[in-house]
C-alpha cells in the first residue's frame, strides 16, 4: 500500500510549500549585467584616459628631442666656426710660437665653450624627460 505524504512540521512548515528553492535569478542576473557594464565603462574610460596620456608623453618627448637636434646642430656649427677661425689666425701667425698661443687659447675656449654646450644639452634632456613624464601622472596634462 502507498505510504501518504507526512504532512511537514517546525520551520519547513511554517515557511510554505517551496521553502527550499532558490529565489528567482532574473533581478541577480540583470545587476550582474548592469554591473559588468558599468566596470566594462569604467575600463574603456581608462585605457582611453592613458592612451591619451601616453600619446601626449610621445608627442612632447618627440619635440624635445627634436630641439635638442637643432641644439646641438647649432653648438657644432659654432665649433666648427672657431675652429676654423683659429686656423685662418694660425696661417697668419709670424712664428711657432704665435702658432701655439693661438692653439692654446683655442683649446682654452673650446674647453669651456664644451663644458658650457655640455650643461645645456644636460638641462634640456633633464627638462624633456620631466615634461614627457607629466602627462602620465596623475593630474597631469591632458
């Protein structure tokens, strides 16, 4: 003979007929899928925030450099010059030893005309490398 249902007792009971299933996931899922979204937003923004900070970066450095090109072109340009006028005075010199004093002075000129390129070439890579690095921290140029 079929053994009837035993009717249900203490918090079961008490709870309904369908105390053990799982509510419905439709409201679960569509904040899921609000959320994902929001976070897929959220990581577009950024990676086009440093995209653009990047590309900034590249640009100033690019510039930079370029200047520093033209420096340095003009600064050997200017040794050249001087080399060339203290050769024309060393053709014209009377005796060996105005040829040496004209070489010596050169020398000395030229020691100091490098040392003094020297520190410009110096300062404007220190600035270019600072201002390439400002777009990529935070707050800095968009």
């Amino acid at each position: 003979m079929p053994e009837t249902p035993k009717p249900r007792t203490g918090a079961k009971a008490a709870a309904g007929p369908k105390a053990d299933s799982a509510p419905p996931a439709e409201p679960t899922t569509g904040k899921a899928k609000n959320a994902a979204a929001a976070l897929g937003e959220r990581v577009a923004d950024t990676a086009k925030r440093v995209g653009q900070s990047l590309q900034a970066s590249g640009q100033t450095w690019v510039e930079g450099n370029a200047e520093i090109g033209l420096k340095i072109i003009d600064q050997t340009e200017q040794n050249v010059q001087q080399a060339f006028a203290a050769m024309r005075a060393a053709a014209k010199a009377k005796d060996i030893s105005e040829v040496m004093k004209i070489q010596a002075e050169f020398i000395r000129q030229q020691g100091e005309r490098s040392a003094a390129q020297a520190k410009q070439i110096g300062d404007m890579i220190v600035k270019v490398g600072r201002d390439s690095m400002t777009p990529l921290r935070p707050g800095g140029a968009k």
